[in-house]
C-alpha cells in the first residue's frame, strides 16, 4: 500500500469510527494516531511526511481497533487520552466464571466493579464506602448476586482488585500522606500542605491526620474525595472552631452491600422536539411528489404544553386541499390536537410546478436546472 493510499484508508476508517460513535472526526483521528504510537494525528502527519509507514499488522490492529464500539455516551465529548483510557479499562478487564455465571472484573476511575448478566457490584475507592450492588430484578428474582454464596464470592473478587488499585494509589503519593510521624502530621497528596487536622469542605468535618491517611484521603464521615479536604477551613466564619469532629476513628470495610433495583427498561421521553420529529416525518409519508415532499420539510411545526400542535404548510409546495392524513394519524396517537394552516412565503426554488411530476428527487433537480438555464440563468451557487 502506498503511502497516499494508506493515508486515504486511515482517513476513511476514521471517519466512519467517528460516525459510529458520533464524536467529532478530529477526536477520532487522534485516536487512531494513538493506535499507531503517536500521540496525536499531526505528529503522524509529520511522521508520515518524512516517510514513516505502518506495517500490516498495525493496519491491522487499527482495523480492529474501529471494529471496537464506543459503548459509553459519557465518554462521547471526552478529549482523546480520556477515550484511550476507556479503551485500556475495557482491555483490562478480567474475565471469569463464578459457577455457572460469567462475570468481568475491571477497574474504572480507582473504583473497582464486577458484573455479570442482569448484576453488578461496584467498590469504591474509597475504603469506608460500601459496596453498591445493583440488579434488574426483585430481591425475590432469578440473579446469580441474590445468592449469599454467590455474591460473597464476587465481592472477595472485587475487594482484593480494590485493595492492589488502593496499593497503586499509595505507591504514587508521597510516603508522608500515607503514613503520620509521631504528632500525626501528614501531607496533602494534592500538595496542600502538612497539618496534623484537616477540614472538609462537604460536611464540615474536623479531621485528624491519622483519620484522613487512613482512609485513603476520603472523609470518613461523609466520604468526600482528597479534593473536598483542606488544612484550613476557609469557607468558615470562626476559623473552624464550630466544626464537629469526625467520629470514626478508622476505615472499615462494610461487609453488607447496599442493593439497588435498576430499571433497565428504555424510557420514552417525549417532548416538542421528537413530537415535532415525528410529525415531520409523517408529512414525508403523506408527501406523494418532490413538491410536497419539500413542504413536509419546510413545514413550520410546533407543539405547546397543552398538547396542541400547529402545521403550517407552504401553499405553492402543498395542495391546500390536501389533508395530511398519516400526520393527523401520528398526532392522535400522541394524544395532540392538531391546527392546519396554509402559508405563503418564500420557496427554495422557483417554478414549483416541477416538483408536481415526479417523484424523484434526481429528476427533479435535473429539470430545476434546466429550466433555470432556460429561462432564469444559472444558479448561483455558493458553499
């Protein structure tokens, strides 16, 4: 493959990457240069300029890399390292068996989660916080985490991968946020200073400096992260003096989960903007010509909070007495009430006559241009 052809090919692929999982074709350009070891697409371009070519089997792995679905919507405006590390969490994930069930470990944000079929269990990074364990159906259902033998072994699973990330964590902070000297001075792995009490900004609470090492720079009272905790209390009015200590003197892990009953269900959300969407849409069913399928287009459509909906159509576009019956039809399954009104203004494109012929949009535009040449002079075309 030569070096324009291949360019051409890592263009298209990102660009139907970036179509599939609708983010921003430059977001996916740079994801597929990380693929490739650069960290960014102008480096590639750069790189590429001065003749650097991937082999096959790293086309290959670009190949299956935009085979790979973007599954999480809140990762969609994220910047493209954010995205790589998604991808990398995926990748990492373990995969086991539990009995009969299926389950994949993984850790996402220092929080640790194993899921299976119709469960979750997610642990904290924080060591005080319990566990959430989550199902789509009742307590009395058929899931493999409503079995006490079941879930104790999937929660030993994720506690001891919550333990190695919390490790890892301790390992990047400087040794004096982990471990107090003698007087119980630490220091702020954020680089906050060194102070034998603390003060959080979420609850209030005073905290000593053992307390907070302990629990891994998280409030033991109310769980807020290091970035909710400070060594002086500047939001407060008396300096701090009103502030409760924290009672919990040491993390301790929680050995009943919290359970949580997911609908997974879809939910139908219905507002101005899909009811007119759908409406639209059945102008175009009830449009029979190019004029009239230009008019469902143009149609001025708007809904009001008393379920009352307003069409007005173009009249040299749609035959005023022409009633649009699959909108209706659509409209009274949404329980609207509908108000038709024929306009006049301006239209796309003179001689709307034409449209009145065909049905085909090919043909139309052939015919439009025709008569424009003929009659009218060339259209302006402008970008």
């Amino acid at each position: 493959m030569t070096e324009t052809k291949q360019l051409r090919r890592l263009k298209v692929l990102a660009k139907r990457y970036a179509r599939a999982n609708r983010i921003a074709q430059h977001q996916a350009l740079d994801l597929i240069a990380g693929e490739l070891g650069f960290p960014h697409w102008n480096k590639f371009i750069s790189a590429s300029k001065k003749g650097w070519q991937a082999n096959s089997e790293q086309l290959a792995g670009v190949e299956a890399f935009v085979r790979r679905p973007l599954s999480a919507a809140t990762f969609r405006k994220a910047d493209p390292e954010a995205m790589s590390r998604r991808f990398a969490h995926l990748e990492q994930a373990e995969h086991g068996m539990i009995g009969n069930h299926a389950y994949r470990l993984q850790e996402l944000l220092h929080d640790v989660i194993i899921a299976g079929e119709g469960w979750s269990i997610r642990v904290p990074e924080n060591p005080g916080a319990i566990p959430i364990v989550e199902t789509f159906t009742e307590q009395n259902g058929e899931c493999p985490v409503l079995d006490p033998e079941f879930l104790e072994t999937a929660l030993s699973l994720a506690r001891h991968r919550a333990a190695q990330v919390r490790g890892d964590i301790s390992v990047d902070w400087p040794r004096r946020s982990t471990k107090p000297d003698l007087d119980g001075v630490v220091r702020h792995p954020l680089g906050r200073g060194e102070s034998d009490v603390w003060f959080c900004l979420h609850c209030d609470g005073k905290i000593t400096g053992t307390q907070i090492a302990q629990n891994l720079w998280h409030c033991p009272g109310c769980g807020a992260s290091p970035l909710d905790i400070f060594d002086e209390p500047f939001w407060s009015d008396d300096g701090g003096k009103s502030f409760l200590p924290v009672k919990e003197d040491v993390a301790v892990e929680r050995d009943e989960p919290n359970f949580r009953i997911v609908d997974g269900r879809p939910k139908l959300d219905l507002n101005e903007e899909k009811f007119i969407l759908l409406i639209r849409s059945a102008l175009l069913d009830d449009a029979t010509n190019i004029s009239e399928r230009l008019g469902a287009l143009l149609a001025e459509i708007s809904v009001d909070d008393e379920n009352c909906a307003w069409i007005a159509l173009e009249a040299d576009l749609w035959p005023e007495d022409k009633e649009p019956v699959q909108a209706l039809a659509v409209s009274a399954l949404l329980g609207l009430e509908v108000e038709l009104e024929s306009v006049w203004s301006t239209i796309p494109f003179a001689w709307p006559g034409l449209g009145e012929i065909t049905s085909s949009t090919t043909e139309y535009t052939k015919m439009m241009l025709d008569t424009y040449a003929q009659h009218g002079g060339s259209p302006d075309r402008k970008a």
